[in-house]
C-alpha cells in the first residue's frame, strides 16, 4: 500500500484534518469529538497566538488517495529556552490501526525535527500542558473527559515499535464523593480558619469570576514553574482562556482564597462533566448543540477537577482541606456520585497523597514518550 503524506497548507485541508478523527473514530463508544468551533480558532496561527512562539507542522496520510491519518509537530522555542531543552513534540496524531501509515506520519515529524536541530521527539504533548497530552495506555474502558487523548490500545504499541520509550505518566484519579465528610477533615478545616485569617470566596454568578481570572491564573504560572511541560500564560493567554471556557464553567464549582490584603493565595477550578452532550452535539453548539451541553452538565453525576494551586507560603496551612471541603458540600449539594482528578504527573506525590487519603483510586493512566534524534 503506497502512504503519501501531505503538508497541511490550505483551508481545504485544514478542514480534512479538523474532521478526520470522527472516521477514525467511528463506532468507538467511548470517544467524545472536539468542539469544532474551537478547533478551527486552535489551528489556526491568525487566532491562536500560541503559534507565534513555536514551529509547528501538520501533515495528513493519505492511502490511495483517501485521508487515513494526521498528525502535528511542534517545537516550543519558549519553553525549550526556559528549560534548557532542546525537543520537538508530536501531538493530536490519529492513525488506524496500521503500522506503515502509523510509520509514514512520525517518521514525517521526526525528518523535519531534525533539519529544525532538534535532539528529541518527545509526545504525544501539545503546546503546552493544556492541552491533551499522552497516549492513554490504562483506563481503555473508562468514560473520556473533555480535554483529554481519547485512542485506541493500538497507538501505543505502535509508538513502541517506532522505539519510543517512556519520559512520564500521568495518572487520573477516581474520587467517591462521600455522604458526611469525614471528621478529621471537620477539624483540620476549623484549625485552619482559626489559625490563619483568610476568607473563602464561592460564587454563584460568573460575572464576579471574571475579575479574578488574572490573579488566578497569575498564582498558576508560580505554583505550577517547576511541572514538566508547563508553559506560562501570557496576558492575552488569560483573557483567551477565560473567553474559551467561562461559558461552560460552573460558578458554583470554583472556589478561591485570598489572604487578608485581598490577594489569592489559593484556589481550586472544577466543572460537571459534559462529554455526553458534546457528544450528543456531535461537537457543534451552533446553533443549538449549547442546549444539549447544559443539559448533560445539569444531568452530570461526575464532577471533573480542572485546576488548583496554592502559594507557597501558604502550603501545609490546610488551604487544601479548606478549598476540597467547600467543593465537596458543593458536589453533594448537586448530587454529584464521584470526582475525577485529571491528569496529576506520577511523580506528583504530595497531590497523589491528598486523592488517595480522599479515597481516590487510579483509573486511567495516560503516557508521554521520547526518542532521541
């Protein structure tokens, strides 16, 4: 079988790689499609700002002349000067299960990462540690979150066959939400206010969220510096962030605290899973597919952890136990039945810690490979 692979370089085919994991994908019960109206915005350079500090490549597969597969590079100039690396990544790659248009695509990568001078591909991994990263290799059977790799058990094998090699995992966690919050976090949370004067902000209407989009976003760049892959946000990063998922956020699920001068020092982000409404939409909320969003967000037994952070002069002072007892009285209140942590990084073991004292249990692994150049 002859694999020709072709640079994306028009509209056209943007939209031939836009839609293509739903062939891929079709008849696969557990995969939820993007939301297309942001995918559009997301790969393109004129609305994603994140291309300016970063090469980047997209190239589909084509066997006897119909789309089989895709596949993106990327070089993060920024994050590899602040890190001292000198990597290329791959990323959003769809393939069937087929070793020599699996091969065709990463070898595509891996030539361009070397005329770039890179020493290493290392992914799946995107711009940054926002977006979807890892192939998931445990959890197959497992509901898929918004924002996370959705593949099949062939893609990793198939990475190993190429001679990657494991860098990292990251584990997920699965959270029972519990009828009576256990007593010693009770007293920890007593201990904690009584020690420490900070108040505990819960909202119930996004327009008060939005003036603290920055300063929250401000503490995340410092609390999460030193985690593998993470990039800074920028300003303008903030403010496009906060337009992309404020409208899908629950209030009631965001919980901020500030310090006595009106600073946060901590906060803790989490929303009602919606993947069976983007996938009752098909991934198009216009112009009716939102309705089905929120109604599956109301319906929702799952609550879906998405970001948290506590300044480090803060740490150890039971802001955690705080943040996690509001948000639980909050889950119960919605009727919510369990959590699921997102992806936290296997060496992450003080956040580890505090999921599995909570009961949380691993249920999905997902991993970042490497091979030198």
């Amino acid at each position: 079988m002859d694999v020709k692979i072709v640079e994306v370089t028009s509209g056209k085919l943007m939209r031939v790689f836009i839609n293509l994991p739903a062939k891929i994908h079709r008849g696969h019960k557990n995969w939820v499609p993007p939301i297309y109206l942001d995918d559009r915005k997301y790969f393109n350079p004129k609305t994603n700002r994140l291309f300016r500090h970063c090469d980047t490549i997209l190239a589909l597969a084509y066997t006897d002349g119909i789309p089989a597969g895709r596949i993106m590079g990327i070089i993060n100039k920024r994050y590899n000067t602040l890190s001292g690396d000198n990597d290329a990544r791959f990323c959003f790659m769809e393939s069937p299960d087929d070793p020599e248009v699996f091969h065709a695509l990463i070898a595509f990568v891996k030539e361009w990462a070397k005329e770039k001078g890179c020493s290493n591909l290392v992914g799946p991994l995107g711009f940054n540690d926002k977006d979807p990263q890892g192939f998931l290799v445990e959890g197959f059977d497992e509901p898929v979150v918004l924002s996370t790799v959705c593949n099949f058990p062939y893609m990793p094998e198939l990475l190993l066959q190429e001679g990657f090699e494991k860098k990292v995992d990251c584990v997920v966690y699965k959270i029972p939400i519990p009828e009576k919050i256990p007593d010693f976090y009770r007293a920890i949370y007593h201990r904690a206010l009584q020690n420490h004067p900070v108040h505990i902000i819960e909202f119930s209407s996004r327009r008060k969220i939005k003036p603290l989009i920055r300063p929250v976003l401000t503490l995340l760049n410092e609390t999460f510096k030193d985690i593998y892959a993470f990039d800074p946000f920028e300003e303008w990063e903030m403010d496009d962030f906060a337009n992309r998922y404020l409208p899908l956020l629950d209030p009631r699920f965001i919980k901020i605290i500030t310090d006595p001068e009106g600073n946060v020092v901590s906060f803790i982000v989490a929303m009602p899973d919606i993947s069976e409404g983007i996938r009752a939409c098909r991934g198009r909320l216009i112009p009716f597919g939102i309705f089905r969003v929120i109604r599956a967000r109301k319906k929702s037994k799952q609550l879906n952890l998405l970001l948290g952070g506590i300044r480090e002069d803060y740490r150890g002072k039971g802001l955690d136990v705080m943040m996690g007892i509001k948000m639980l009285e909050t889950a119960q209140k919605a009727g919510m039945q369990y959590m699921d942590s997102h992806l936290e990084l296997e060496t992450n073991h003080l956040v580890r810690r505090e999921m599995e004292r909570m009961g949380g249990e691993v249920y999905k692994r997902f991993r970042i490979f490497s091979k030198p150049l």
